[in-house]
C-alpha cells in the first residue's frame, strides 16, 4: 500500500475505535473488505511498529494482524497473503521485541509464534537461531534494567508460545526436527534461568523490592519453556545434555525455595502481583513432574531427586491436614490451606506412583524389562514402605477424605447443587476427590497389608462420643467403607455391620447422609438377597420427609442402584413400593434444580420398569405427576426427554391398559414430534419411542392418537435416523386396523411411502424398510380399502417402471420385484387390471425381467412367494406375461423340489416384534404373529395354487390357445412340472 493508503488504514482503525456504534460498524465493514488486499498486513504491520501512534490505534492493527495471519498466511488458505508482501513483514517480525505496552506486546508474541508455526522450518528455518540469538543478547544487555526485562519478557514469551506449538506436532519428521533444536535451546534457556534464581535471591537478601515481580516473571517464563523442552524434546531422557539434567535436579530445591516464600505472605500479599506470580510457579513445578512422570514413567522413578521430592510434597500434605477439619458446628472456623492445586499435585503424584502400569512386573515373564525391575525395587525400598502406606492411608481416614466444613456449609445452603457437584468428577480440582482416588488405589495395591488393618478399624465399635475428632474419625472411616467395598467385601459382612451401627435414632443428618451413600455403594458389590429387605427399609426410613433434604436424596439414589441392581427380585420388593413411590412424590414436590428432579424421575422409570406388573395399582399415582412435571420442565429439553422416557415405560408397564392413557400422552408426543419446534431436535427419539409403545400396547385407537398419523409424511423425510421408527409405527397402526386407517388416512401414508421407495438418494437399507412396511400394509388391509391408494399414489407405476427399466442395481431391483410379487398374490384382481391397462410391449418387458430377478432373491420365504405371485400370474389372457411361461416352469419345479408343496418350517416370531416386557404381554406381538401365520409364503399349498391356476388360464383361453402356449415351453421342463403336481 502506498502512504496515502497507509494513512487510509490509520483512519478506519482510528473510527474502529470510536464510541459510536454506527462509525465502529462501518469501519469493521471496510477493514474487512481490505482483508483480502495486497500489502494491507504489511501496512498493519507498519502502523503497529510507529510508536509515535497512539496506543490504541497500534492495538487495534496488531489485533487485525494476528487474525489475518490466522486465516490467510498459510499458502494453501482462499486469498493467502502473498509472497512478497510476507518478505517484507518477516524480517522485520522481531524488531519490536522491546514493546512496553503489555495488551500489545501479547498479540505482538502471538502473532510471531502463529506466523513461526506456519514456516519453521522449511521457509524460515532460521527463525529460533535468530530468536535464540536475541533472548542470549539481551540476557547479558547491560542497558536500563526495565527495559531489558520488557524485552526479556517478549522474547522468551514469544519462545514459550513457539515450542509450545512444537509439542503439538505429530508427524515423526517435525518430531525430529523439534528434538534437534532441543539441546541448543535448552543450553541457552537454563542459564538465564540459573542466572535469574541467582539474581532474585541476592535482590531478596538485599531487601530491593523493585525487580522482584520482573524477575519472578522471567523465571515463570524460563520454567515454562523448560518444561516443555524437557518432558517432549528428547525421545530417551537418559540421553539428555547436563543441562537438562542439572535443571531438573535443582528443581526440587527451588520449588520449596519459592514456596516457602508464598506461605509466609499474608493472606492479602498472597493475591498481590507477586504473590499470583509465585504461586503460579510454585504449581509450574508440579505441573512439570506430573508430565515428566506421565512421559518418562521410568526415569521418573530413578532420578536421584525422586525421594526427596515425593517427601516434600507429603511433608506439605501432614502439614495441612489438621487445617482439613474443623468444627462440624462452626465452619468458620476453618482454616484456609496454603495452596490447594499444590495438595493436589501432590496426592496425584503419589497416585501414580501407587498404581501405575508402567510399574508392573508380569508374573511369568523372565525377561522383563530391567529398568522395570529397578524401578519397582525403589518403590518397594525407598518409597512405598509398610510404615510409610499405613501412615498415608491413616493421614487420608482421618484429615482428607471426610467431608470438611465447607462441604457442610454447602450441604446445609445448598443441598441440591452440593449432591450434583458430589456425582461429578471434578477431582483436579478438589483435594478431597484426589484424596479418595489415592486412598482406593492405596487399599487396592495393598490388600494384604491394608484390608486387615481397615477392617479392624470398621469393627472396633460404634462411635458415640459427640466431640468433632469423633465426627471426623466416623465420617473418615465411613467413607472409606463405601470408598473400598470391593477391595475389602471378603473380609467384611456389611450386612451386620449395618444392623450394629443404627443409624435413625441419629441427631446428625451428615451421618444418615453417609450410611444411605454407603449402602448405595456397597449394593452391586455384595449385599445378599436375602439380606435386601433391611437395607430398603433403612433407606426409606431415611428418604420420609422430616429427614434433610439431601439425606432424602441420597436415599432414593441409593434404593435406585437397590432397583437396577442384577439380583434385583420384584416380589421381595412389592411390599416397600408404595412407599417408594410415595417418597419419590414427596421429594418431587421439594426439590427445585431441573438435575435433581431428573435425577428422581430417572429413578422412577427404573422403578416402573423392574417392578412390571406390580406398578399397575399406583399408575394413577404416577400419572397425576407427569402435567406438574412437563410444566416444570419447559425450556428444559433434556429434563423433558426424562419424563418422556418415565411415561413409555408406563405404557410399557400398563400393556392394554394403557389404553386409557391415549388422550392424556397424544399431546405430549405431538409437542415431541413436532418438527416446527426447535426442541424437537432433542425430543423426538424419546417422543417417537413412546408413540410407538403406545400404539404397540393399544387395542383401539382414541381420535387423538388417529390424528398423530398426520405427522407421517413430514417425519419420513426428516432423516434417516428416526426412518425405522417410524415405519414401525405405521406398521402398528396396521396391525390394529388396517382398514379404518386407510379409510382416512391411506392416501397419504402411500404416498409418503412412494417417495421414499423411489427416492434414489436413499441407502438401499432405508428403500429395505420402507417396502417391508408396505409388505404389512397389504397383508392387513383388505384390496378394497387399499386399491384405491395404491393406484392414486402411483407406488405400483413406481415398482413397474423400476423392473422394466432396470437402471438400478439388482439388490433395490429385488425390492420392487417381491413387492409386486406381493401385490399379486394379495391382490390378484388389482395385479391382473393393472398390468391389462399398460402397452403389451411393456407388460411383456415388465414379466421377463420380473421373472429375471428370481435368482437374485435370496430368502426362501420370498422365493416361495415369488413362485406363487407367478402362479397366481398366469390365469389371465394378457400375451405378456402368458408368452414368459416357458420361463415359470423351471421356477416352479426348483421351488416345489426344494420347498414341497408348503413350507414346512418357518417362524411366527419377527425380529422387529417387541419383546414381551415381563409379565405383561404386548398386543403388538399377538397381532404380528397371527399375521405371519396367515402369509401365503408358507400358509397356500404351491402345487393347489398351481393347478387351479393353470385350469383358470385354459378356461380363459380355450383348449386350443392353451395348448398352443403350453407347446412352447421345454419338453423336459413341463414333464418335470407334471411329475411335480402328480
């Protein structure tokens, strides 16, 4: 661009930043516009780089860089920026590494590392030399020391965001080429940031404040690259240059360094600049021996440093572990931790360390891996001894694991929102979460020596003393009772520790909260049958309104995990359904969150589906609930899919009876299918499973459910996800009465049908489906209910037209042919008009290739019927298809050879039947069963269909013209058929 465009661009950022809205739009408009100009980043470029411009101005161009280097500097991009003015910008890109703006210098960096990504290093191969370069210059530039930090800053920020970008790559080749520059970065880096730490100590001693926070930031920086460098830059650790090795060991040493710094700040310095600074590096540490232990398991594990490093962190987690507790009573008493991320890194490096694959010696494998052997011997010697595994998972009982006041706190304000919080697995972010999964895996891996010892622990006796280290010692070992159910169930007879351990008569509603959690837990593990009727009666014992809301909760979740158990036998809990159900009502009507009431009602459709028949008597009951519910969930779409899931299983429950829920559900599964409605997009699997349940179960069809029909033609074009659904349920409809429903509905049901088996588009699956459901539709509905539709709606033009091209493929070419076959065997007087009313030629045409495609079907039932379909063909006088005779006689013989005269084996049961749920029958199946038994295929005699056809046409023809046609057939052929029908 030339000055005077320049200047252009200047104006348009400079109204970019206007406050009035009009002149903001308008320059946005015209800056993009010039997005796909030549020379217009170069000319961002230079305004960016005019320090005498305004701040904002200069902002707004580096912004509009970046986000054109994003969209347009790969070569391959639409309207990619053009060599030559990429020439221009990329010598220049690291002049202005001493930007002192920090909003600008931050896009500057970043759009260096984006343009670094997109070149390195076949077109800019020496970018890092030159980068490396200049953080070494400016590491020992003896210039105003602020200044020198601000360029420090862009310049390893900018080496951060670039290897950062290297790690991401994946092909071996980048990989390579990242592992090569690894060695020079890192000489370079961990100087400056061994010269850094040197620096800030002496500035420390010396009490000299001001360089503190810059210092601090280029250690943050130098460990962040480090890290990086470290755990993916050399492909064998072992091989690493000193430097590396020298980092990583004076790591340990610096972490507690820096720590200590941050723990002696008072609680408001600890948020100060310096404070989030060494906070941040302090968690840098730990972020950098999680990886290099996920990444380099092994050498993890033999660093010299490795011991030292795990006993600081644990010193770190028994020095806050009495901060853990506090009086149940008084919340605020408790003290706030040091650093919680810290505790965290902490549990889960000793996590790892506990159960990790790379740790395992297989049992029979002699030729393990050395350095396994080696680093399973430090473990077992140095690190996890006996003394030191008990004292951990004592420290975890009795400090970690309870529940702590603010957990209290929550569940007293906020019982709902703390029991979702509780289902999630947000343990990154929880001490106590991380405590849990380290305590489990510390059990698991050391059953013998831990499952004694806890059990000992459980079985001492009922605590009573009220005093909060009682509290916590009874919550710690409570939980670690549900915690480790399946490491330590052989050992333990929960059933009479829960008998020993009363639980009702308890002031404290925490307490009742665990032991219903407990019993919640240790249901799939072991908790005998026999021994299920004590612990239903405790948990509605404990769900009874009086009792908090949270503990009423849990209750009921628990009972559900009781319910959708394995064992789960519905008479042993016929006697306690009622009052499920009424706890269930009851805990409805007080909770408010959409997850709690989910929550419920997913336990209620559990209910409903186990107990079958039993839930008969309170659908009443749980019908009254559903209206309340559904208002309750507007706008809730996936709260709605809940309630519609609990409503088809009721259908499901009732059977026939649910007839009587027709008009009360036909809303709801309008609203669910209605494609008018944005929501249906979650709705309409769960709407279209309970129509179909619905329809499935019915014996009669209430108007309201007729008039769901008209939402068939809309729904089969929708998608293919939802096609077999729906096909089934006009199936349904069928079944019940096929004749009323075409008598209103036919026309249009055909002819959504024909769009679908002519729609070319379509897998042959979807083309499958549609056929098999009108193959239903002729079986069940009589010729004079349906002829009319079916010749209106065109579909028996679109199956002939389809045979007498033959365009498609012989696969969708079957389909048509067996649904003609189908057509003339059901209705023979339809078959026979049709075919008289088209051209000879074409009749003709239609049967040979008709009769062509009888090798291609492979189903012995629709062989069968092809047979037939031709027998019941021939009586007629059409020349078309009586000239195919010679044709038919060698597919009625290999039929009757391979079948006999009907067939004897075939099943009532169709794959698509539904099953019957439980005790309860559903009508569908009685109907589809009678069906199959009455198909023509196997239920019509071949050689009697046969006969009489063959006297039909030599009545219908004369002897003599019947004789001429019956002359042209194979002499061997007609004898074969003739030994055939003897």
């Amino acid at each position: 661009m030339t000055m005077h465009n320049k200047q252009a661009v200047i104006a348009m950022i400079e109204q970019a930043s206007s406050q009035d809205p009009t002149q903001v739009a308008q320059a946005e408009q015209s800056l993009g516009r010039w997005e796909t100009k030549p020379m217009f980043y170069a000319t961002l470029f230079d305004i960016f780089a005019d320090r005498s411009l305004p701040m904002q101005v200069r902002w707004l161009a580096i912004i509009n860089l970046k986000n054109g280097v994003e969209k347009y500097w790969k070569k391959t991009a639409q309207h990619a920026i053009q060599i030559e003015e990429k020439e221009l910008v990329r010598p220049r890109l690291l002049d202005v590494l001493d930007e002192e703006n920090p909003q600008i210098a931050v896009q500057y960096c970043v759009t260096i590392s984006r343009i670094a990504r997109w070149e390195f290093p076949r077109v800019w191969p020496e970018f890092i030399d030159v980068l490396m370069a200049r953080i070494k210059h400016i590491a020992v530039d003896s210039g105003s020391a602020a200044r020198g930090y601000v360029t420090e800053h862009n310049a390893l920020y900018t080496l951060h965001l670039f290897i950062k970008t290297l790690c991401q790559r994946t092909l071996a080749a980048e990989r390579q080429a990242f592992r090569r520059l690894t060695p020079m970065v890192f000489c370079i880096v961990a100087p400056i940031y061994a010269e850094r730490i040197r620096q800030f100590n002496e500035v420390l001693r010396a009490g000299n404040g001001s360089e503190l926070h810059a210092l601090l930031k280029s250690i943050r920086l130098c460990i962040k690259t480090l890290r990086r460098l470290l755990v993916f830059g050399y492909e064998k650790i072992e091989e690493a240059d000193p430097a590396a090795q020298e980092f990583y060991m004076a790591t340990a040493g610096h972490q507690a360094a820096f720590y200590k710094l941050f723990a002696d700040l008072s609680a408001e310095h600890r948020d100060s600049a310096d404070g989030l600074v060494l906070r941040k590096i302090v968690l840098l540490y730990g972020k950098l021996y999680l990886e290099f232990q996920k990444y380099h398991a092994l050498r993890f594990i033999t660093m010299s440093c490795v011991k030292p490093m795990l006993a600081w962190y644990w010193a770190q987690i028994q020095s806050e572990a009495p901060k853990m507790i506090s009086s149940p009573t008084d919340p605020d008493s408790a003290q706030e931790l040091t650093l919680e991320p810290l505790l965290i890194q902490g549990l889960e490096l000793y996590k790892n360390v506990v159960k990790n694959f790379f740790y395992v010696i297989d049992e029979g494998v002699e030729d393990k891996d050395s350095a396994v052997k080696r680093c399973r011997q430090v473990i077992d010697n140095d690190i996890l001894v006996p003394a030191f595994i008990t004292q951990m998972a004592v420290t975890l009982i009795n400090f970690y694991i309870p529940l702590k006041a603010r957990d209290l706190e929550k569940w007293e304000d906020d019982p709902e929102a703390w029991l979702v919080e509780e289902d999630s697995d947000y343990w990154a972010f929880d001490v106590r979460r991380s405590a849990e999964r380290l305590f489990v895996d510390i059990v698991d891996q050391n059953r013998s020596l831990m499952v004694p010892e806890l059990v000992n622990m459980l079985q001492q006796g009922v605590i009573v003393a009220n005093t909060d280290a009682a509290f916590y010692q009874r919550e710690g070992l409570y939980s670690a009772l549900g915690l480790c159910a399946n490491q330590i169930y052989d050992g333990m007879d929960f059933c009479q520790w829960l008998k020993e351990h009363p639980v009702i008569d308890s002031p404290m509603g925490v307490v009742k909260w665990r032991i219903a959690w407990l019993i919640g837990k240790w249901v799939p593990v072991k908790l005998p049958v026999e021994e299920r009727g004590y612990a239903y009666s405790v948990l509605l014992q404990l769900a009874q309104r009086g009792e908090p809301l949270i503990v009423r909760m849990e209750a009921l979740g628990s009972l559900l995990l009781c319910v959708d158990d394995w064992d789960f036998n519905a008479e042993q809990f016929a006697p306690y359904l009622e009052a499920s159900i009424e706890s269930i009502t009851s805990v409805l009507g007080d909770v408010n969150m959409a997850e709690s009431r989910m929550r419920i009602v997913n336990f209620l459709s559990t209910l409903v589906c186990r107990m079958q028949r039993e839930i008969v008597p309170f659908a009443e009951n749980i019908v009254k609930l559903i209206p309340p519910l559904w208002q309750s969930a507007a706008q809730e779409n996936l709260y709605q899919t809940t309630i519609l899931s609990l409503v088809t299983k009721l259908v499901e429950a009732l059977g026939a009876q649910s007839v009587v829920l027709q008009q009360f559900i036909a809303p709801l599964v309008q609203h669910s299918i209605d494609l008018n409605d944005p929501a249906h997009v979650y709705l309409i699997e769960d709407g279209l499973e309970l129509w179909l349940a619905l329809v499935r179960n019915a014996s009669a069809l209430d108007p309201s459910i007729m008039a769901l029909l008209q939402n068939i033609p809309s729904l089969l074009q929708y998608g293919t996800e939802t096609l077999r659904k729906i096909l089934k349920i006009i199936e349904s409809y069928v079944l019940i009465d096929g004749a009323g429903i075409f008598a209103e509905s036919g026309l249009m049901l055909l002819c959504a049908l024909n769009d679908l088996v002519s729609d070319n588009k379509l897998a042959a699956r979807a083309i499958a489906a549609g056929y098999t459901t009108l193959h239903v539709i002729v079986q069940c509905v009589p010729m004079e209910a349906c002829a009319q539709p079916l010749t209106q709606s065109n579909l028996l033009w679109t199956a002939f037209t389809r045979i007498v091209d033959k365009r498609e493929t012989a696969q969708l070419l079957i389909y048509h042919a067996v649904f003609m076959s189908r057509l003339a065997v059901h209705y023979p007087a339809l078959f026979g008009e049709f075919l008289a009313s088209q051209d000879a030629s074409l009749s003709s045409t239609f049967t040979e290739n008709w009769i062509d495609l009888y090798d291609d079907v492979g189903q012995i039932t629709q062989r069968r019927l092809y047979a037939i379909s031709l027998a019941v063909a021939i009586a007629t006088t059409n020349d078309g298809i009586l000239k195919n005779l010679p044709s038919m006689v060698p597919i009625w013989n290999d039929i009757i050879s391979d079948t006999g005269s009907s067939l004897v084996y075939f099943s009532d049961v169709d794959d698509d039947m539904p099953e019957g749920y439980g005790e309860v029958m559903v009508a569908e199946n009685q109907r589809r069963q009678k069906m199959l038994s009455s198909d023509p295929a196997h239920k019509f005699d071949i050689k009697e269909v046969l006969a009489q056809s063959i006297a039909e046409c030599e009545r219908l023809n004369g002897p003599e013209r019947f004789q001429a046609i019956v002359a042209q057939i194979d002499v061997v052929d007609l004898e074969d058929l003739k030994n055939q029908l003897s």
